[in-house]
C-alpha cells in the first residue's frame, strides 16, 4: 500500500495532496492589504514570523506575537490516541516563530474544537500544552474549547496556539544588516515539525489504511507513527545566549526553504543552499522515494532536517558553530536580481 505511488512512476506533490502553497501566497497578498487600515505608529512589524507592537508608556519595549496550527499531524496524533505530543508541537511551534524576531515567550493561549467534547482527549492535549510552557517558561494563561457537531469528523479536532513574547526595540532581529557574503547555518530539526503532513499521509496511504503508523519501519528503526509525532524542536533556549551575533533567523515551516529564508533578507539579497553539507534523515528520504516526489518539492514542503537557519557574518558564524552543537554551515547570502530568491543545489 504505501508504495503504490512509487510503483506506478506517478510522482506526488503537496497540490496533489490537497495544498496549494501557491494560492496560499495569493491569499496572503490580499490579507495584508485588509489589514493595512487598522494599522497605526505602534505597530512596527507585520507580516514576518512575528508581528511587533510598541505598547505606550513602556519606553523600547516591543510585544511580539504569532498565531499558528498544528495542521493534519493531528489526525495522526488522533488515530494513534496520542493527543499529549500536538501540544508540544504548537507551543514549540509558536516560540520558534517569535524567535525570529529576537523576542523571548511570556504567555500563551491554546483553541481547541470538536464535533464532540472528548474529555480524556482534551485533558491529554491540554497536559502536552503545560508540559511544553513549564519546559520553555511560559504562563499558559487561558484559551477556548468549542463543540462544533456536523463541522468537525467524529474523533478528529484541530489545534491552535496563540503566543505573545518580548524584545528591546534595539535587540529586534529584521535582517536588516544582513548583507551578501554573509554565511547561511542550519540547526537540525528533529523530524518532519508540524508541515507538510498531507503530502506524506497521501504517500504512506495513511487515510486508507491507518495500520501503517504501527508498522516498524527499517530504515528509521521505529515504527512511522513514532517518527511522524515526533515532536517539534524549539530552539529559543539553545539560540538565546548567541542572538546579539545573528543578523537574522528563518523558521523552516510551510514553505520550506523557498519560503521561509526569503522573510528575513533584505530586498536584492537571496541565499544559495548547498544540500551536499548536510545528511537528510532517513524519514524524507523515504517520502521521496516511496511518493516518488520531486527533489525541489521535497525542499518546498519539508525542513529537510533543517529546523531553523541563522544568518550571520563570516565572523560570527565560525563562532556560532563552535559554541551550538549540531550546527553547520549550508549556504551563503548573495545578491538577487531576478527568478528564484532560494537556490537549493
């Protein structure tokens, strides 16, 4: 069953799967001109890993915010019964993104929706959400659980987190020094995170036969379910001591490398990755191979093993390859005149 595509020679891809990245964007573009008019002078970020507002009275400080899903890693999590992990991944998720922005997490808020309360579902999600704030320091303060019968399929939910953190206006990380010749690092991710889980149910044929995920699988030396639950990393503990030396960070999420890096250079920059500096690990490899999906798909959809990049000076980042363990150079930063702004080679 979960070679089927690959046996047939017919390739998959996220569209196929039911996400188009592209009409996503278009969404976007239309979503900023929305909220352009509610904007004001105490807004001086929007539309980055994090937005950034200037509270009145508080001298520099700046409030960094993000909102995000867990998107259909849930529906694995639901038909293994194992709800505790998606908290971890939401919260962790959220933290990574105002990471980029220099900001440290203060609060956050959880949305939780079912055709039906389940209340041993709901306790398990909510215990993985506090478990993950006393982890990482953060006041899980509050949220909302609604019971949505006939919108919601029986026995699956969605997940959605709200995180607010905070930066010194002098200390915000926008990319704005970043010029070429500066060096790309990656830190390793511990797995697929929480993106691109509709392409790689549709390769294994999850929906239709949910067995798999129990099945030990060779070349990851655990069974799918365990390497697909694996939890999102966050890296805000690790990266803290070192953000005065990054220029700017880019959280490989929905996207992948096309779409994330680009958020933190500067107009006229882009960055080539070289993917011969790093190992992929066996868990994409066996998506490509088994949906016979195309290697510039892969980079689009999946963090490749590369959860988050820095980008600093030369300088810099021979120091931060020293003191990080796990980090490694991937790439540079160099000018962009036209096509692609992320050159994957």
């Amino acid at each position: 069953m979960s070679q089927q595509a690959h046996k047939s020679g017919q390739a998959s891809s996220y569209a196929a799967a039911g996400v188009n990245i592209a009409d996503a964007d278009s969404i976007k573009t239309r979503i900023q001109t929305a909220l352009a008019s509610t904007l004001d002078g105490r807004t001086i970020g929007v539309g980055s890993f994090g937005s950034l507002f200037r509270m009145e009275g508080t001298g520099d400080t700046v409030l960094v915010s993000s909102c995000d899903g867990v998107g259909t890693k849930l529906k694995i999590a639901a038909l293994l019964g194992r709800n505790q992990s998606v908290g971890h991944d939401i919260v962790n998720h959220c933290i990574n993104d105002i990471l980029c922005c220099g900001a440290m997490p203060l609060f956050f808020l959880d949305y939780i929706a079912m055709a039906r309360l389940d209340a041993a579902q709901v306790a398990d999600i909510v215990e993985g959400l506090a478990a993950a704030c006393r982890d990482t320091g953060v006041a899980l303060i509050g949220g909302e659980t609604a019971e949505m019968p006939g919108f919601y399929t029986e026995g699956i939910y969605d997940l959605v987190g709200f995180i607010v953190g905070v930066v010194e206006r002098r200390n915000v990380i926008d990319g704005r020094n970043i010029v070429p010749g500066d060096v790309l690092l990656g830190l390793p991710s511990s797995g697929l995170h929480t993106n691109g889980y509709s392409l790689a149910r549709k390769v294994f044929g999850i929906d239709a036969d949910p067995g798999r995920l129990r099945r030990t699988e060779a070349s990851l030396g655990k069974t799918l379910g365990d390497a697909l639950l694996e939890p999102h990393r966050p890296y805000h503990r690790v990266l803290a001591p070192f953000l005065p030396l990054i220029k700017g960070l880019a959280h490989i999420t929905g996207g992948g490398f096309p779409g994330n890096v680009p958020r933190t250079l500067p107009a006229g920059l882009g960055a080539r990755i070289d993917r011969s500096t790093w190992s992929v690990p066996p868990l994409f490899r066996l998506i490509q191979e088994e949906g016979n999906v195309d290697a510039n798909e892969m980079y689009r959809v999946f963090n490749m093993g590369v959860g988050m990049v820095i980008v600093a000076s030369p300088e810099a980042s021979a120091e931060l390859v020293r003191a990080i363990p796990g980090t490694y150079t991937i790439g540079s930063v160099i000018r962009h005149e036209h096509g692609e702004r992320v050159i994957v080679e």
